[in-house]
C-alpha cells in the first residue's frame, strides 16, 4: 500500500511540475460542410503558423516567428487565406504586419502582402505599407480580440548567451 501511495504521489507531483501543456494542430480544422478547400492549406513553412479561426469563405492563421514586443506593443505576423479571389490582385492570400497595443487594446496595420494563390504563393505579390499607423479599437468577443491575446501572449525570445565569451562581447 505504501509503495502504492508513494507511486501516485510522485506521479502527481511531476504532473503538477510539467507546466502548462501546448498543443499544436498540424492541420486547419474545416468547421462544418463545405469548408473541403480548407483542407488545401499548409501550416507547416519557415513561419510556423498557427491556426486561430475557421469561417466559412476564410481562415486566420497567426504566427510567434519574427515577433517583437517594446512594452505594451507586440507586432506580429497574421495569414488569412480565402476560398474565392478578392480584390485587389485578385488574391486568396494575405499576409500582415500588425502592432497590437496590449494596454489600450488596438490594432494598428504596418504593411500588408496580397498574394495571388492560397498558401501564400506568388512570385510577385501585391504590398503596400501603411504611411502613417492608424489604431482601431478591439471589440470584446470578437476575432481582433482573439488575435490580441494571441499577440500579448507571445513572450519575447531572449538571445542566447555564449558563457564562455563576456557579456557585451559580439561573437
């Protein structure tokens, strides 16, 4: 019985010490008939994306690859693929740049790429960059907001530090 006890107190314990569990989904969730053109798209690649939500005609994917924080603005990558082309292009891809202000909750648009194919292809994409940043408040319950927990959830990656050079030396 002792040896019983002690097994299910140290199973409990490295559980209780594991942290927070992540999953990644490796495939973007069709949500109901007629979504089968979802199944067409990747999330694998250089930017890692991670699926957020599934609409009938579009998909959101936001991705943790070459995103920054300086106090309470994170910037980051979010995909939208389309099931029908839009304007202007036409594209059934779009890539932006955003900063997402974690305090005030709002989104400002840095640049936007406008590809011709799902999955982001193109040999030449449409882009355009915004001039000046122009904020949009974030309205509760909405995907916005499901994009700014994402972006203020996203910790900065600190660089790693080679011991056996000083700190403050370049390598």
């Amino acid at each position: 019985m002792k040896n019983g006890l002690r097994t299910l107190i140290a199973l409990s314990a490295a559980l209780l010490s594991a942290g927070p569990v992540v999953a990644q989904v490796y495939s973007v969730p069709m949500k109901g008939l007629g979504n089968e053109w979802v199944k067409q798209l990747t999330l694998k690649g250089t930017m890692e994306w991670e699926w957020i939500e599934t609409y009938p005609d579009q998909v959101f994917f936001a991705t943790r690859q070459e995103a920054k924080r300086d106090g309470d603005i994170a910037t980051m990558w979010m995909r939208i693929e389309y099931e029908q082309a839009r304007s202007p292009g036409p594209h059934r891809s779009a890539l932006s740049r955003d900063q997402w202000d974690c305090k005030q909750k709002r989104r400002a648009n840095v640049g936007t790429f406008f590809f011709h194919w799902n999955n982001l292809e193109d040999d030449d994409p449409e882009h355009s960059n915004a001039m000046m940043l122009s904020w949009e408040a974030i309205e509760p319950g909405t995907l916005a907001q499901t994009l700014l927990e994402f972006a203020c959830g996203i910790t900065p990656v600190q660089e790693l530090v080679d011991p056996a050079k000083p700190a403050g030396e370049k390598r």
